[in-house]
C-alpha cells in the first residue's frame, strides 16, 4: 500500500508539473557517433549507420522533450519512448507531429516496475529520472534486462557535489511547511522562502534568486529543483556501486569537454592524473569542477578494448567527419518554427589570430591552425579528414606533413568533444571491426 502510495505521488507530481519547460529543442544528429566513439568501439550497422538496419532506443524517462530531441539525433532508429506521466506525454506527442517524426513510439508507463519497455534495446537512455525512482537500483536492472549484448546506455544521476547546498534548501522548505503539508503548501513555502532569503546575505542567497528567477520564467524547473518529492544523490564512487547492483560500469562520460581539468592542474600533477584509473580521475574532476554525472556506462562483462582509431595515427586519417549541422528549434507557446537555426561553428578573429567558437558550449572555443578552419568548412560527410586536408593543404601551398601533427590534435579535439567525426565502417580499410561493403 505504502509503495502503490509513493507511485501515485511521483506520477501526480509530473501530472502538474510537464518537465522540462519547452523554449527550444536542441538536437544534435551525430549523438550517436559520440556515444559510439566514448564506448569505445567502431559504429556497426546493428546500430542503424549503414545499409537498410535500423537500431532500437529505449529512453527510459522521456519527459517532454526528449523524445523529439533523440527521435530527431537518430533518423535510423526506432525510439520507444516511455514516461509516467500523461502531460509529459502529451506534449511530447504533440511536438513529434508538428516535426514530422514517424521513429518515435510514446508509452505510459513506470519503467521501474517493467512497464513501457518491450524486447531488447541497442542504446537506452536515462537522463535524470533514475534518481526519482523509490529504488533506482530496480528501475537500472530493468534497463539492464532490456540492453542488447553489446548495448550502450546514457545515464545522468544527480551529483552530491553540484546538489548539496540544493538539498539543504529542499529540507527547509519541508520543514517549515510541516510533515502533511499539501503540494499547495510547498509551493507556498518555497516562494516565500526564496523570496525572503534572495533579499539577505546568507549561505544559500544565489540558490534564493535563481529560484525565483525559475519561479518566474521556468515554473517546471523550480517545481523539479525545490518540490519534486523523491531525489538521491551520488559521489563518484557511489554512483559506481550503484551501476555495479546491475553488472554496469561507467566508460566515459558523455560530455569530455566539461571533464577537463587541464587548465586546473600543472604538468606535473596532470601527469599523475591522467595516470591515475578513470573512476580517481573522474572523483578528482567532480572535486575540483563538479559536472553533471552523465555517463556512457557498458556491461562490465562487455568491456571492449579502446578502438584502434584512437592509437593508429595513419588510421585517424581514414576517418569520415560529418557536416557541423547541429541547431536548435525555437519553441513558442509549444510551436516549434517551421526548421531550426543553426548552431554550428562560429569563426571569428580574436587578438589577431581565428578562433573557432564550437556550437554547444562557448567554453569549448580553441585556437584553430588556419589550414583546420578551411577543413572543417570543408566537411561534406564523404571524404575522410585525410583527403580533407590534403585538399585544404592544397589550396593553401602548405606541405601535408608539415602540418600533419597540428591538424591532428586539433581534429581529435573536435571529435571529442563535438562528435564530429566517427570511424566509416565501411571506408575504415584496416579497421577490425570494418562492416562488409
């Protein structure tokens, strides 16, 4: 009775409150190749990339928008996309018909007691939700029954160090309203305690304004920060142990560019970092920069050595980058404009030399070798950076090899972090994992 209880209330929570609010849709079609390349393995057409295959995605928790945002990332996968909460649905539902989109299959249901997922799934993601179950260590063993052999998952759980001083703001809202207070009540308390405590000087005063700031713009998101009634959150070693109930272990996580901790360290001590496992270089990135635990996480009995593509220097060359075609759909009044705008590279001189702002984060900005920019604006999704650059070479009069180790640290660098390139199966001659033509 107690659990049918704490069911009930969690689906009554996202009943009033859809998640997330809908002000755009990012999208980004080569998602896959990034999760292909951090799991360490060449793309196969299993996955959907080549021939007529297509691949099957679980997303285990797809709010409002998610559906759209992979149903969209992924032409060549049939998406089946499962929630607990009709309203969420519903919009869901809505913005894949206004987009045209005929991979996406919507369904009611709590994962974490089985309902929604059906058969096997090559790549399943969960962003967000397994902390909202009463036992995420259930709803991640559900996952793991409906993962392919050799299956990929994208997990995001919430991190104690990003959370801790959220959690301590949770609690005081639900002391002060009292031990029955009502969702009414809640909501009540925490606007008056952000309102009053974003007027003082205390320890929580940005915490205070941001909430009202959301209170204000994104209703959904101060509802999912300050009221939502069940939460956990994980260190490091914690979330490890709680992949390991289900035989999982973390690969990498799904966004390199925010795990960097090169500008934090000297070359001595990055030198013992980066010899250090990936679970200790992971607890020593949470600990200095506190990013969002969203991982690639694989069968521990799965573990597959790193692609070749990573070492082979001459096989790097060999690689297929796709068009920067990444963009966002603007969203009005949940009416997303007729094609989105795109968000791809930004060049533009700064202190006398070009610089390469990348679309997603402006963090990520390096400094490009000129003949780098002229091969990425070179990218047309058929020849391989070899050809690329022997072709911006050319126009430019620049021997190959003598640029040959500067262009290569720069693309590596867009791959890992813009997932713009992936290994062509089919193209990638000495690769083991080559597809058949």
């Amino acid at each position: 009775m107690i659990e049918d209880q704490a069911r009930a209330a969690m689906r009554a929570f996202y009943e009033r409150h859809p998640y997330p609010q809908l002000d755009q849709i990012e999208y980004d079609r080569l998602m896959l190749d990034q999760v292909a390349y951090l799991a360490g393995t060449c793309a196969t057409n299993r996955l959907g990339k080549t021939g007529d295959a297509r691949g099957r995605m679980l997303i285990a928790g797809c709010g409002t928008r998610e559906a759209v945002t992979w149903g969209l990332s992924l032409p060549r996968f049939d998406v089946d996309a499962v929630d607990l909460s009709e309203a969420s649905l519903e919009l869901s539902r809505h913005l894949c018909t206004r987009l045209g989109l005929t991979n996406v299959r919507h369904r009611q249901g709590n994962f974490e007691y089985g309902e929604g997922p059906e058969g096997l799934y090559d790549f399943i993601s969960s962003f967000g939700v397994l902390h909202h179950l009463e036992s995420p260590e259930r709803g991640l063993a559900v996952l793991e029954r409906h993962l392919a052999p050799g299956g990929t998952m994208a997990i995001m759980v919430y991190s104690r160090t990003q959370r801790l001083a959220l959690e301590n703001v949770q609690r005081m809202i639900r002391i002060l309203a009292g031990p029955l207070a009502t969702p009414e009540r809640l909501a009540e308390v925490a606007l008056a305690l952000c309102t009053v405590g974003g007027q003082t000087d205390n320890r929580l005063t940005r915490l205070f304004r941001h909430g009202l700031e959301n209170h204000k713009n994104n209703p959904p998101q101060f509802a999912d920060t300050l009221l939502n009634p069940r939460e956990r959150c994980y260190t490091i070693p914690e979330m490890a142990e709680f992949l390991g109930t289900a035989g999982l272990e973390i690969v990498a996580p799904m966004q390199p560019v925010f795990w960097d901790v090169r500008g934090y360290l000297d070359d001595a001590l990055y030198a013992a970092f980066a010899s250090r496992p990936l679970l200790e270089r992971l607890e020593i990135v949470d600990h200095l920069i506190g990013p969002m635990f969203w991982v690639i996480v694989r069968r521990t009995s799965e573990r597959v050595a790193p692609r070749p593509c990573d070492t082979d220097a001459g096989l790097f060359w060999d690689i297929v980058p796709m068009p920067m075609d990444t963009g966002t759909w603007p969203m009005v009044r949940h009416e997303p404009a007729r094609a989105p705008l795109p968000a791809g590279l930004d060049v533009r001189p700064i202190e006398g030399s070009e610089q390469l702002l990348m679309g997603r984060h402006s963090a990520a900005a390096r400094p490009f070798h000129p003949i780098a920019l002229k091969m990425v604006r070179l990218f047309d999704g058929r020849r391989t950076f070899g050809e690329l650059a022997r072709e911006a070479c050319r126009q430019e009069g620049v021997p190959f090899e003598a640029v040959e180790a500067a262009l290569a640290s720069i693309l590596r660098m867009l791959v890992e972090q813009m997932a713009v390139a992936a290994p062509d199966p089919l193209r990638c001659a000495r690769c083991p994992n080559r597809c058949a033509p």
